[in-house]
C-alpha cells in the first residue's frame, strides 16, 4: 500500500516536472517567435513588445527623473537597437527579451540623464540588467552612418530625395515613380535615379570618410 | 561607357540582375580594370548602408505607428515625471553660495588677469621674439648631444649584414612571437625594433609563403615580456563597410605611423576570399602591420595594395593567423593563452588611448643576411 502511495507520488512529481519543462520551452518557444516575427517587420510583433514591456520602462523613466514622452523614445531607441540586432545571421540573445530592453533603457536613459546634468545615482530600478556595453557601442555605430545617410539625403533636395526614397524606401517601381514625378517614360525617370545616386554617394562618402 | 552606365551595370551586377554572359563579361573586366573593383566594392558597401538606413527608416516608422495606436486605444496612462524639480531645486539650493563665491572669484581673477596683461604686453613683446630664438638654440644643441649618444649605443646588427628588406609585425603572444608578411623576411635572418627604438634579435620560426604569413620570436635578454597582449584576434569575418585603422613603420626612421580607412570588400585581390580590401593609404613598410576595428580588435595584416589605385590596400584576415599556428612546429602548448584569448582591454578606450597602448606592441622588422 505504502509503495503504491510513493509510486503515485513520483508519477506526480514527474508530471509536474514535465509540465515546467514544457512551460518554459514553450515561453522560449514564444520569445523566438516573437524575434523572428521583428526581424521580419511584423507589426503583431512590434505591438506585442509595446503591449509586454513599454509599461515596465514608462514606470523605471518616470521614477527617474524622466516624462512620459522620454520613455517613449528611450523604448523606440531600444526596440531600434533590438531591430538591428536580430537583422543580424549570427544574431544571439542570451537572456530575455525583458531584461535585454531593460538593459537597454536604462543604459541609454542614464546617459541622458548624464547629459541633462541630472544624473544622481544610482538609479531606481527593480529589474534586473545585464551589462548591454558592446551592444550599445555598435548601436552608436550604426546611428552615426544612418545619421550620416540621413543628412546627405536630406541636402539632396527634390526631386532626388523623392525619387531615391521612392526606389530604395518604399521599394516602388521605375514605372510608377516616372509617372510621380512626371518623367515621360521609365528609362527617363532610371537616368535621373541614376544622377541622383551619384550625387548621394559623393555626399555620403564626404561624411563618411572623414568620420567624426 | 559613362559613369551613369557604368553605375547601373555594378548595380545590377551586384543584385545579380545581369544575365550570366553580361557577368562573365563584367567580371572579366572588373579583373583588368582595378578602378572598376574598387567601385564595385565600394557601391556594394554603399547598398549595404543604404540597406540599413531603408530598414531602420521603416521600422521606425512601423514602430511609431504601433505605438501611437496603442496609446490612442488607451494602453497606458502617462504618469509624468515625480521628482524632477525637487531634486534640481534642492541641489540649487546646496550649492547656491558655493556657485555664487566661485563667481566671485573667477571673475576676479579675470580683471586681475586684464590688468596684467594689459600692464605688462606691451614691453614684453620685444624680449619674447629673443627668447624663443635662444630656445631654439639651447633645442639645437640638445639635439646635437642626442645624436652623439645614439651614435654611441651600438645597433645590434652584425658588422657585415647587409639589410635586405623590412616591414611592420606585432606581438600575437607575450612570449615573443611576432606575426608578420612572409615577403617581408627576404632576407634569412631578423631582427625587431621596438616603438621606443629598442632593437632586439630575433629568429624566424616558421614562414608560409604562400599565406604570406611568418611567425618569429624575439630571442634577445633585452626582451622584457609584457603582461598580456592588449588586442584580441577576430576569427569571424568583420562587416563591410567597418572603420579600420592600422599602425605601421613606412618611414625610414623608427617613428609609427597612424592610417585610418574603412573596410570595403569582404574579399581581397582578385576575389580571394583570404583577405579584405581596406580603403586605406599604406605605404611600402605596412607590410606586416595589423589592422583594428573601432574595438581595438585585430581584423587583419596588412600586405600588399594596388598598384595603380591610391588608397586601395589588401589585408589578410586575422583568422589565418590560427591557421599559421596549427601549421607551425611550435604548437608546444606556447599558444595556449593566444587560443583562449577572448578578453580585449583596448576596447572600451577611445582612439588616442588605443593606440598609445598597442604601440609598444607593434615592431619595426628589419630582415638581414
């Protein structure tokens, strides 16, 4: 009798076991999806993260120093550096979602509050934070050529702005963008990008070149 | 073909839009042409950035947009800030008096500066232009008394060497092994000078000629081991488009020189998947010279540049560096630290300080028979 109580209790345990396995691998299961889904643009991906994790950083920003909006630009900042890293093949994460854009934050809000002057430490935080350094420097990195794209595009002035965000942006057809921009033909409107990308390329390489 | 054209050809080259005999044909004279590779590479580079910049621009724009949703749909309630204010005023407060005594101060110090200088410039000016001239007298005969002493300490080479060739190498090992180009030891035996002008013996241990890597160690009671080796080595392929810098002795005296670029093809010559393509300016004794990325981790070793194109240089990739090793004899366990070796305390320095400290890393090679 005795045995018999001790073999339920076993199978008990196992079931038990078995149910926290599946849990957890179901939880890892969704984080991956959840990556998988951002590195493709999914917007239920990008909702999803909003829905999951905006309401923890709104409270860490607003209890350090920080308003609403600074919250909202730390995450967009974060959910960006996020976006880049799992572009990446040899993309790895190896915590959570939750605590890698933490980390993030409160990096990136730190910093800001650094150069605010405001800085008093340490900062208010239950989260837990891994160290994000390497991250956060390769995310500086890649700011500094968007930054350096962005000007460039921007002193292109029109139409070449237009037509260039047309073609490589908004990925939109020769044929559609001739008749936007009011070329007689699609050959026409293909010189023109053609102009345009090397005026690009010799601001972007300006910049780029000299570095900062 | 005009440069319009051309553009669009190495454009639709690279997004594999040409059909296979334009390819073939393009290929061949990306191979004769060596401007036409380095546009190639450069606008792949270009297309990668603006890759990037295209995906960034739309994902913000997805993530705007979600956000702005969510919140209309009243997903969160926006708690402003608690404490701002207080803390600011509170330590306004502290230090008020502090902030208002050093104002006190500094601008008294300012009048007092005005006064002097206005006192005292005018009957200075003529004394100043005499005593620089003196300075420069008293640098001269300095200068003269270095010379003497340099003459004096005996260089190691022996009586009858005749110098053959040279180049850059750096320490991969705090035992004394040095990497650097196999082409650069044309002559059989070595030896290394360091940043701060020590010269040390040296023997070549192993050279692969066709890699154009070799491996020597420093064999001298001079040699003083450092601690660690301050730069780690890169096994996987950097990214295009990276800024790279590299360290190097062209120069006939022993000064280092500094040469910044940017990475701009993932392969080297002719397509070989061994090397890299810098957009860098090397000179002939770069040879041998590492390559870092912004992290003070070694990429490469520079070795040979195009000909006819300024500023286009070759490098080997770091990852051949392993494989010199394995080849090598002297797999005695020396390298065990070299293996392991993941920790990188260069990284997090800024340029300046980088370089002050992987410069007495990186030797002067001068190859003798």
């Amino acid at each position: 009798m005795t045995k018999k109580v001790k073999k339920i209790k076993n199978s008990h345990f196992g079931l038990l076991l078995n149910y926290l396995s599946i849990n957890t691998l179901k939880a890892e299961y969704n984080e991956h999806a959840l990556l998988k889904g951002l590195a493709n643009n999914d917007s239920k991906a990008v909702e999803t993260l909003y829905k999951c994790h905006f309401g923890m950083i709104q409270h860490f920003v607003t209890n350090n120093n920080g308003s609403f909006d600074d919250a909202r630009d730390i995450f967009q900042e974060a959910m960006i550096a996020l976006y880049e890293k799992v572009q990446h093949e040899s993309f790895s994460l190896t915590c959570q979602i939750k605590t890698y854009l933490f980390s993030i934050c409160k990096h990136l809000w730190l910093k800001r509050l650094q150069q605010m002057g405001k800085y008093s430490s340490p900062l208010n935080s239950e989260e837990e934070a891994i160290s994000v350094t390497s991250d956060i420097e390769e995310a500086a990195q890649k700011d500094a050529a968007f930054d350096i794209m962005d000007r460039a595009l921007n002193s292109l002035g029109e139409p070449c702005k237009g037509l260039l965000e047309g073609y490589y942006l908004n990925k939109k057809g020769m044929q559609e963008l001739a008749d936007e921009f009011g070329y007689t033909n699609s050959d026409n409107a293909k010189n023109q990008k053609y102009k345009c990308l090397m005026r690009l390329k010799k601001l972007f390489f300006a910049q780029y070149n000299i570095g900062d | 073909m005009d440069d319009i054209q051309l553009l669009e050809t190495i454009e639709r080259y690279l997004l594999g839009e040409l059909s296979p005999t334009e390819a073939a044909q393009f290929e061949s004279m990306r191979k004769t042409t060596p401007e036409i590779d380095q546009m190639v590479a450069e606008h792949s580079m270009f297309i990668n950035e603006m890759a990037n910049y295209a995906n960034r621009k739309n994902f913000s724009k997805l993530s705007e947009i979600t956000f702005n949703t969510l919140f209309d749909a009243g997903a969160w309630t926006p708690v402003n800030e608690q404490s701002t204010t207080y803390k600011v005023i509170q330590l306004w407060h502290r230090y008020k008096k502090v902030t208002a005594i050093a104002a006190t101060v500094g601008g008294f110090i300012a009048l007092i500066t005005t006064i002097m200088t206005l006192y005292f410039s005018p009957s200075l000016n003529g004394s100043q232009v005499l005593q620089l001239s003196k300075a420069i007298e008293i640098i001269k005969t300095n200068q003269l008394a270095q010379g003497n002493l340099l003459n004096e300490v005996k260089t190691k080479l022996p009586e009858n060497a005749v110098l053959i060739s040279g180049g850059t190498g750096f320490l991969i090992d705090t035992k004394g092994y040095i990497i650097t180009n196999a082409h650069v030891l044309k002559g059989n035996k070595a030896m290394v000078i360091s940043s701060d002008g020590k010269e040390l013996n040296a023997d070549i241990i192993y050279t692969d000629q066709a890699a154009d890597l070799a491996l020597l160690k420093i064999n001298d009671a001079d040699f003083v081991s450092p601690k660690t080796i301050p730069y780690s080595i890169r096994k996987k392929t950097s990214e295009l488009g990276e800024e790279v810098y590299t360290l190097g002795y062209p120069r006939n005296d022993n000064d280092i020189v500094y040469g910044k670029g940017y990475l701009s093809a993932k392969t080297g010559f002719d397509g070989d998947s061994n090397a890299y393509q810098l957009q860098i300016s090397a000179n002939p004794g770069y040879s041998g010279a590492p390559v870092f990325n912004e992290n003070a981790e070694l990429i490469g070793i520079i070795n040979t540049r195009q000909k006819q194109l300024e500023g286009v240089a070759f490098a080997i990739k770091s990852a051949k560096i392993f494989d010199l090793i394995a080849a090598s004899d002297k797999t005695n366990g020396d390298f065990k630290n070299l293996k392991n070796q993941r920790s990188n305390s260069s990284s997090k320095s800024d340029r300046k300080k980088q370089i002050s400290n992987l410069e007495g890393y990186i030797y002067n090679i001068r190859s003798f028979n």
